[in-house]
C-alpha cells in the first residue's frame, strides 16, 4: 500500500527539488521505516513497512527519470 501511495506521488518533489533531491529525501523514508520496523511493537512494525514502502514507491519513480537524464550525459 505504502509503495502504491509514493509511486503516485513520487513525480512532484522531482519537479520541485530536483532528481538528486529527490532521490536523497527518499532514503529518509527508508531509515525512519527501518527504524520503526525494529522495534518490537506490531503496530510499529506495519508502521514502518508502510514508510519503507512509501520510499520504494518514490524511488521507483525517481530513479528511471534520473536514469534517462544520465544517459544523455
């Protein structure tokens, strides 16, 4: 679900704080998941899958626009 949601809003923050950005941003979404999944509550445990997945949605769509861009260089 947390993948889902980010992928779909993963396009406005490239477009407002660049690709690199971006993609630096996301690796927040990543360690507060990794966190939260860590401690040993259950709920903070789907809490933290859905964060992590928020980061993977966003990265899935940042990384191939950063990836085309690249490419040209």
């Amino acid at each position: 679900m947390g993948a889902w949601i980010g992928s779909l809003i993963g396009s406005y923050p490239v477009e407002q704080y660049g690709r690199k950005r971006t993609l630096l941003y996301t690796n927040i979404l990543f360690i507060v998941g990794a966190i939260l999944s860590s401690i040993s509550n259950t709920d903070m445990l789907y809490i933290g899958r859905f964060i992590s997945g928020m980061g993977i949605g966003f990265s899935s769509a940042v990384v191939p626009v950063l990836l085309l861009y690249n490419s040209y260089l």
